[in-house]
C-alpha cells in the first residue's frame, strides 16, 4: 500500500478475504478492538499503567513516556526523524 499510496490498485486473488479466511477475521477483529477504545488510526497503544488502570493513547506517543508505558528502559536515540516526537522546550 506504502508504494502505491495514490496509485490505483487491486488485491491480488490470493490476498483476498475468500482465500485468507483467518486474516480476515483477525484484521476485522483488530478494527472492531480499536473502535472499542476510540483509537482512529496507527499507531496506537493500550497498556497498563503502575496502577493496573488501562490506559489509551492514540497517535505515536512521545520518545520519553515510551519507558513508562513498555516498562522498558530509555534507549538514546539522536536519528532527527524522530524529533517531532520528542518534547519541545522553549
């Protein structure tokens, strides 16, 4: 979809539902989990937080709340592609 964003395009026959029966289920039961918590697009993430309360963000959340959502610790990363999901000082 990426290469041909804009562009007009067909499925192949092997890509459909008929033949992907499985897939399709677990696409159409993905949409329906995301309708359930507002989340309109991707990314979105859905995690616990330290006081077990569901919590929803949708949209890629900042670099420096990742760590508290994944429980994972802060990795240094300088690509400046990533900087308009850094926080903004000023």
């Amino acid at each position: 979809m990426e290469e041909n964003h804009g562009k007009p395009w067909t499925a192949s026959a092997q890509a459909g539902e008929a033949a992907q029966p499985a897939v399709a289920a677990a696409i159409r039961q993905n949409g329906e989990l995301m309708q359930r918590f507002g989340i309109a697009g991707t990314p979105g993430v859905i995690w616990k937080d330290n006081q077990g309360k569901v919590q929803v963000k949708g949209g890629m959340p900042r670099l420096a709340v990742l760590p508290a959502i994944t429980g994972l610790p802060e990795q240094k990363n300088d690509d400046k592609a990533l900087d308009k999901f850094r926080w903004r000082r000023g």
